[in-house]
C-alpha cells in the first residue's frame, strides 16, 4: 500500500446541515459542471476488479456520469443522492431510477458487490463517518469492493460556495477504516481540480470485505 502525506486547509469552520441542503439546492450546476467529461478517472480500473454480474451501489451519484459508464459496461447500479435536484438530472441522464439518500440512512445487509462514492463521502462530517463506514460495510456482500476518495487534512471546514470537507488526516481515515472491518487495498495521493479550479491532494482509498 502506498503511503500518503496531506496538505493543510483552511482553518475548520462549524457543521450547519441547514447550510450543507442550501449548498445542494443551489449549486447543482456546479455539482454537474463535469457530466459533459469522461468517468471518474480511478473508475474503469475498479469496475475491472469486479465480477460481470456485480449490483453496485452509488453513493453520491451526482448528474450520474459514472452511474452512465457503470450501465455502459454492463453493470447494475443502484443509483442514489442527498440532493433533489441531482436524483433529476441523474434519472434524466441514465433513464433509470435514482434514490434519494443520505448516507447514515444506508440500511441494507449484504446487497451489493461494490460500493462507489466517488467525491462525496469526503463530505460527510467526522463524526459520523466512521457509522457510515460501518453502514457500508453492512451494505457490501462479503469480498465486495468498496471505492471512496477524500481531500486529506487536519480538520473539517468549509470552501467558498459553503459546501464542508471532513478533511481527516490520511493516517486518520486508514485507522478508521481498519476499525469498521475493512481490509485496505490502496490507497493512492494524487492531484486534481476541485469544483473552482483549484488544485487539491486527493486520496483514493480501495478497500474490500473479508468477512
């Protein structure tokens, strides 16, 4: 497994989950400001670590362009999202239904091959993380693959448009993970825009149920 360094954010700020609806009511577009590309770029390496017959879970779906690559390759997906306006534009895109979803509201046991939270689990505040965690581990079927990424850090707060980051230490989310049961394949420090262009550290973390 690689290792991994973080750089610092900006100064944490408190959780407001009333801010957290606003940001998702009104920044949609930003949200989807990406479905025009390609998938996500550590996606087609996970789906290859998939059986063909694998249902996945998405968690943060978005405007449902990874869900679309997922479909394309002949996947099933189980597509969701805390946003009303993102479940229409990902029912619109992929023509499938979408479920709105928080993830401390994950209640399933055993459903899924593979959960996928591509650049949204990084803004679920620490403090339930680690649930959530468990949540998904519950959720995957045994030696289902789970992917989530994150932008490392030393403390939670919030960028301009008002959206919070958790922005855990890597040495803290390895621990955590390892603490909810899951076995740690990857995890991965790489670079890449944020929403507003800005350049973070990025870790993509790739971990399995053993038992």
């Amino acid at each position: 497994m690689r290792s991994v360094t973080a750089r610092k954010p900006k100064p944490p700020l408190g959780h407001d989950r009333r801010s957290d609806r606003r940001v998702l009511r009104s920044r949609g577009a930003r949200y989807t400001i990406s479905s025009a590309q390609g998938p996500a770029r550590h996606l087609d390496e996970f789906l290859d670590r998939l059986p063909a017959s694998a249902h996945i879970l998405e968690l943060g779906c978005g405007g449902g362009r990874d869900a679309s690559r997922m479909i394309e390759r002949g996947f099933t997906v189980d597509m969701t999202d805390a946003s009303r306006g993102m479940v229409r534009k990902a029912r619109e895109r992929t023509g499938q239904d979408v479920r709105l979803l928080r993830f401390e509201e994950l209640d399933a046991v055993d459903a899924y091959g593979a959960v996928w939270a591509h650049a949204s689990l990084h803004h679920q505040p620490m403090s339930g993380l680690g649930e959530v965690l468990i949540r998904i581990h519950r959720a995957i079927r045994v030696n289902g693959w789970f992917f989530a990424n994150y932008m490392p850090g030393c403390g939670e707060g919030r960028d301009r448009f008002g959206r919070l980051y958790n922005c855990a230490p890597s040495g803290h989310l390895l621990e955590l993970y390892r603490s909810t049961g899951w076995q740690v394949d990857q995890a991965e420090k790489y670079g890449s825009d944020s929403i507003g262009g800005v350049k973070r550290d990025w870790i993509a973390m790739t971990a399995f149920k053993l038992d």
